[in-house]
C-alpha cells in the first residue's frame, strides 16, 4: 500500500515516528511537529485513506498496524521514538506490543485508552469543533490556517475512520512491559477518559504519566513548547 510521508530535521536528533489522531491530517500537527524536529528527526504519514495515503479496502487494527509497519522498515528506523496522539497512541501501543524490536521508548499524548462513552460520530464531530474553536481563541498561533472544519467532515465522511475508533479501548495486557513509556494527559479532557488512563498506566513501572492542568485533548497544539521540555526530559532518563 502507499503510504504518503512527510519528514523533518531541524536540527540533530535521534529518530522519532509520529502517529496523529484516527481523522486528522498532518497539516493538524505541523506546528507541533516543527518544534519537535528542532530536537528528533521526525517522520510522519497519513493513514490509509487520507491525504496522499492509498485508501485501504478497510478498516480494521491490521490494516493500520501493517501500515505502521510498512513506513518502519522502508526508512529502516531502528532504536527510534513512537509517538501517538489520541488514537495513534492507541495504534502505538498496539505495534509495540505485535513488533517492539526496535522500539525505544513510547510517547503518548492522551492515548485512546477508551472513551467517555461510546459515542455517536456525531458528537465526535461536535467535541471536536467544540475543541478547536477554544484552541483558536485562546492561541491563534498554534492553529491558524493549520486545520480546517472541511479536513475533519472530509475525513469522517468519506473514510470512516471515527466510527471504527470509537470502537476501539485498549488492553492492559497490551501494554510492552520491557519498553519506557511518557503518558502525557490532560485534566480537562472530554474526548479520552483520562482517569482510567492512568489507571492503566499506573500499574507499569516503565511508565511516566505526566498531568497537564487545565489540559484538553490535545495540549500539544497550545502549549507545544512545555510539551517538548517534557519529552526531552523524559528521553534524558533513557
């Protein structure tokens, strides 16, 4: 299947795969993602079925496991990051348990562990823009011109990719017990269940859960800068 990657270097870096959210395309990130080259070099796909990825037959945990796999082995990434927001800390979670060869360490922003309720995509759709109409007020600098209402309708209705998340939760026993973890979560979000997220976490030894106050699902997108402070800090430890 083709995968469409997008890859940054700023600056010096060991390797770091980024996995975005089930329906949000790179240009959603690429503020974050800047930041974050200046210190990794980062390598970063669309799904299948979004931007210049193929659209896959399906979807379904496989398909997109086998797509992570595939970007791994032709960029050859080896002793690398993988990072996952919201449902790509999910699928991160996911393939370090099926391939944590070259896994070295997990970083997860407020991972799909399980949602508050099994909601309709409707009300996915309206958290959302909910969310982001907050983000812009509060910092335009981070999300103007970066996502747009027509980039989510887009995704979920032609490709579907919510309704199969929203089916999604995570098992406990999934969880690679031999591979360092950051678990960034936010306080205030509405979208994942972040109490039953460090609940989970917790109970790893090999984890660092790390609670943003007055977070939202996404707290990278306003407060970026704090956020790569974390994840440098965490890597030291490593």
């Amino acid at each position: 299947m083709k995968m469409h990657l997008e890859t940054f270097f700023l600056g010096k870096g060991e390797p770091l795969l980024f996995l975005g959210g089930a329906s949000s395309p790179f240009g959603y990130y690429e503020k974050f993602v800047n930041l974050l080259s200046k210190h990794y070099k980062v390598y970063f796909f669309n799904y299948p079925g979004l931007g210049k990825s193929e659209k896959p037959k399906s979807h379904s945990l496989e398909v997109y496991l086998k797509a992570v796999d595939q970007v791994v082995k032709e960029n050859n990434l080896k002793n690398y990051y993988l990072a996952g927001a919201s449902f790509g800390g999910f699928l991160a979670l996911e393939y370090a348990f099926v391939y944590p060869g070259n896994i070295k360490a997990l970083i997860l922003f407020s991972p799909l562990t399980r949602l508050f309720s099994k909601i309709k995509i409707s009300n996915v759709i309206r958290i959302a823009l909910t969310q982001l109409q907050k983000w812009q007020a509060e910092c335009p600098p981070m999300t103007q011109n970066v996502f747009t209402y027509k980039h989510f309708f887009g995704a979920v209705g032609k490709y579907r990719h919510s309704e199969f998340v929203i089916k999604l939760e995570v098992n406990p026993k999934h969880i690679a017990k031999n591979i360092p973890i950051l678990v960034v979560l936010g306080d205030k979000d509405k979208l994942i269940d972040s109490s039953y997220s460090k609940q989970v976490f917790e109970k790893h030894k090999n984890a660092k859960i790390i609670i943003i106050k007055g977070g939202s699902h996404d707290a990278f997108a306003t407060i970026g800068g704090r956020i790569i402070k974390i994840i440098n800090d965490f890597s030291k430890g490593i």
